[in-house]
C-alpha cells in the first residue's frame, strides 16, 4: 500500500536527501501504533519514497492499522 497526500511533497521526493529519514520516522511512529510489517518503500518508476504495509504475506491487520494512522504519523514525523 502506498500512502498518498498526507504530507507535502517535498518530504517524499527521491531526490530530497531527507526523504528517506523522513520515511523513517513515519514508519517508527506506525510501529508504536501497533503496526508489526510496515518498511520504507520506493516504488519502481517513481521518484518517490514512501511506506509499504503488510510485508510479504500481506498482513491485514497491519495494513488495517497502518492505514488507520497513516496521515496522523506523517504529521508527526513532519513536525521533527
């Protein structure tokens, strides 16, 4: 899954050289959520970076979870 719109652009940009930290920090704070399979993602073909849930048995309660908190891990992983 790819999390779309919650944050500005700019904190996923490939070519930004904090996108990556930024990622980071979000998926830190989906964990503290209860979020167990969540990674930094880069989609091939885009120059983004971004969050993938479910790991690769597509964990439904991660992806629910993950979901759920998406926007609000973002801003928080915003403000650092």
């Amino acid at each position: 899954m790819w999390v779309e719109e919650a944050v500005a652009a700019v904190e996923r940009d490939a070519i930004n050289p904090e996108s990556v930290d930024f990622a980071n920090r979000v998926v830190q704070y989906l964990r503290g959520k209860g979020v167990r399979y969540v990674e930094v993602s880069r989609r091939l073909g885009e120059e983004g970076v971004g969050v993938a849930f479910g790991g690769p048995n597509n964990d439904q309660q991660s992806i629910t979870l993950g979901l759920q908190h998406a926007k609000e891990c973002e801003t928080e992983a915003s403000k650092k």
